[in-house]
C-alpha cells in the first residue's frame, strides 16, 4: 500500500502551472557600455551659481 502525502498533489499542480525556472541572464547582457563626451555630458551643464534651485532645503523652504 502506498500512500502519498497531500503535499505531493500540491507539488505536482505547482509544477504543471509554473514548470521550471528561466534561465540565467549573464551580468554582461545586463549591462552596456555607452561612450559619453568630452568631460562627462552630466558635468557639462552645472552651473554653481544657480546650482541651489536644484536642491530642497528645509531652511530655505521655511524662509529661514
């Protein structure tokens, strides 16, 4: 006589729904290599002077 645990009919429907896991994706098909300007585009338009308007500031939002 044998007899199956519940948990097996469990285990068999999960595995019919969701079969097997996908596949591995390599870290180097994740990640490009993109080529940027001279001197960085993200460094090219900071300006200091105006630079605050960017930036919340507690002090400055309560007039302080």
């Amino acid at each position: 006589m044998t007899e199956q645990p519940a948990g097996d009919h469990a285990a068999d429907s999960r595995h019919a729904r969701y079969g097997t896991l996908p596949e591995r994706i390599r870290f180097e098909d994740m990640t490009e290599d993109a080529a940027t300007g001279p001197g960085g585009a993200a460094n090219a338009s900071y300006n200091p002077e105006s630079a605050w308007n960017f930036y919340s500031c507690l002090a400055v939002d309560l007039g302080l």
